[in-house]
C-alpha cells in the first residue's frame, strides 16, 4: 500500500479503474521529473491513406493508447530500424 493508502499494483488497469484511480487528488501528483521529446518535430506531412486503413490504424493507436500521429511515427521509426 501507498502512504495514501491505496493500492500500488502492476497489473494494467482498465480505462474505467484508470479514471477511478487518477479522480482522486493525490494520484493526480506528477511522479519523477518531467519528460520532453528528445528532439524537436518538423513542419507536418500530410499523408492519405484509404478509409479502411485508417480505421485499422486508429483502432491500433487507441489499443496501444497513444495519438494516430505517435502512433504513425513509432511504425514508421520501426520500420526504418528493421531495414538499417
């Protein structure tokens, strides 16, 4: 248990136990010191894709909980890795 007491654990909670936990005020506290984008985003590219793809795309971005734009970037950084 926190000092607060509740209760610490590492199982990943559901979107509705996250609302629940972060409601209360004192696990709205930020945790650590701030993290920033190591490196700065250039103007952005417009990029089109067929409906059908972009459905998948934000399905996968809401699964992973991230933007479709952070979504897009870490696929497209993986991808650059995995031919390097």
């Amino acid at each position: 248990m926190s000092p607060e007491g509740t209760v610490m654990s590492t199982d990943p909670m559901t979107p509705e136990q996250e609302y629940d936990f972060y409601a209360q005020p004192q696990n709205q506290e930020p945790q650590g010191p701030p993290r920033r984008r190591s490196k700065r985003l250039t103007t952005p590219v417009p990029v089109r894709f067929p409906p059908e793809l972009l459905d998948e795309v934000k399905k996968r971005a809401e699964a992973d909980d991230r933007s479709v734009s952070a979504w897009i970037r870490r696929a497209v950084e993986h991808e650059i890795a995995r031919s390097a």
